[in-house]
C-alpha cells in the first residue's frame, strides 16, 4: 500500500484515531457510518475492508491468545484444542478452569461484565 487512495487515507486516519483514543470497532464503525452520510457517497468502502488490505500488504497475522483468568499462567495458542485450563500448580493439581464462558473465551466475558459494572458507576 505505498500510494493510498483518498478513501484509504481516511479508513487510516481512523484506525490512527482509534489507537489514540483506545475507541472500539463499533465506535470506529459508526463514525464512518455518520461521516459516509454527511459526505454523500464520496466513501463507499468498508473499514474491515481497509484492515484485510492492510493487512496483506504488511504481510502480518493477528494472533487472538486466551489466558486462564484463575492461575494466571497459561495462555491457550491459536490451536490450542483444551476446554479446560491444563496448568500444574506447584502441589501437583491441576488448574482446570473452563476456558469458556458462554462461548467466548472467559477475558472477553470479563471485560464485557467489567464494562458494563463501569458505565453503571
């Protein structure tokens, strides 16, 4: 991506905004939305489209790494198949706590919890 169109410049320029103010995806995407309208089809493309491009032309792979919220010690890989956290504490048990939580991984349902307790305060 050495030349950017002017749509690609601005899906940039967001994503730098984004890691300034630490917004989410949600927060990014409504903003393009908002912008789109107001410029009246001058953007027609989509973010998530500008991050695959991105993407490819750094050459790079996200890894999405889940750890044990109990132990604090393991951190489930990409293909790491365990349901249940494998660490051995130092008496020989082992963690084994459920790396899931409805689905997501326990980090993300945390967060979401912790976010939610937040906006109530």
């Amino acid at each position: 991506m050495a030349s950017m169109t002017e749509e690609e410049v601005f899906f940039h320029k967001v994503r730098l905004l984004q890691r300034k103010t630490k917004c989410s995806n949600t927060v990014c995407d409504e903003f393009v939305s908002i912008f789109k309208k107001a410029n009246k089809g001058k953007i027609t493309g989509r973010l998530e489209n500008f991050d695959r491009k991105a993407k490819r032309a750094a050459g790079v792979q996200y890894l999405v790494l889940h750890g044990c919220p109990k132990c604090k010690k393991y951190v489930y890989g990409p293909k790491d198949r365990n349901l249940n956290c494998p660490f051995i504490k130092e008496d020989g048990t082992v963690c084994g706590h459920t790396r899931y939580n409805d689905g997501k991984p326990w980090e993300v349902s945390l967060f979401v919890i912790y976010a939610h307790v937040c906006m109530l305060s």
